[in-house]
C-alpha cells in the first residue's frame, strides 16, 4: 500500500513518495483512494493500476449511511480491470452486497469489543463477552478468533 498519509503531508507530497517507491521497487502501489480527493481522481487511479483501496471506513469519512456508493465504485474500477481492496471494511452483512475483491480489518482480533467468533452454517457469529468475566489472555481469544474468521474465509473463497 501506498502511504496514507494525506492529512499529514497533503496529496502531492504522497504522490510524490508514491511514484519514488514505485521506480525503486520496479512495482505498482496500491494507492488508496479517499472520499475528499474526488471521483475523477478515482477514475484516474482506476485507469492506472490494477489494485486500488478505499479508505475513510474506519474513521467515517464515508458513514455507514453513505456504503451505496461503494457498488458504484466498485462496478466502476472492474470495467477497467481494476480490483477494490475495502480497507477496514468488515460489516459481515454487507460483504454479500458490496462485491469488494478483498478487505481487512483488526477487529477478528476481539479483543477491541470484547467478542468472540464462530463460524457455522456459512456465517460467522459474534459472541459478546460480558463485561464482568475475563479470559486468562487476549491471544488465547486471538488464536481462536483467527481460526474461526480462517474457516469463514475458505467457505467466501469457494462461494
């Protein structure tokens, strides 16, 4: 990924260090794309690599009630061979609806909202965890989150 620095050093100054590690790695990026620098700078992304993500899901630059845009977006960059990584994106119902090629997020984790997950019957379930108990440690909740989000995986892969 490019460096998403934007509200630090501006876009120009990332696309600058963009096309540096660009010509040193012989390699796209995967710039990241953002509501405030407009749908013709999307276009022009979409036009111009193979991979391209979204970002602004996290810190709700696109709010939830805004997520109809992404089917656009999305439609869009596949008319140009473009894939869409949702950076941050992990609204399980909306996975079905929104056609991202992939996304990421930290929240398998559990340990941010305190939550457990299991996969069964092709979905994967969250189990609150009630503030008054604990577990002995947070990678033990980890190491069964990630095997259970591995699971869900497999199952969209063969989907």
């Amino acid at each position: 990924f490019e460096l998403d620095i934007d509200s630090v050093v501006g876009l120009k100054e990332v696309e600058r260090l963009r096309k540096i590690l660009e010509d040193r790695t012989k390699k796209q990026c995967i710039p990241v794309w953002h509501k405030s620098r407009g749908y013709n700078y999307f276009l022009d992304l979409i036009k111009s690599y193979k991979r391209i993500a979204i970002g602004g899901i996290v810190t709700k630059e696109i709010p939830r009630n805004k997520y109809s845009v992404f089917s656009k977006l999305i439609n869009d960059a596949h008319k140009y061979g473009c894939s869409i990584h949702g950076l941050g994106f992990t609204n399980i119902k909306l996975l079905d609806i929104y056609k991202f090629d992939s996304v990421d997020s930290t929240s398998w984790k559990g340990n941010r909202f305190g939550q457990i997950y299991h996969f069964k019957n092709n979905s994967i379930y969250t189990i609150t965890i009630p503030k008054d108990k604990r577990f002995k440690s947070n990678q033990q909740i980890q190491s069964h989150n990630l095997q259970e989000w591995i699971k869900y995986q497999y199952y969209l892969d063969i989907k």
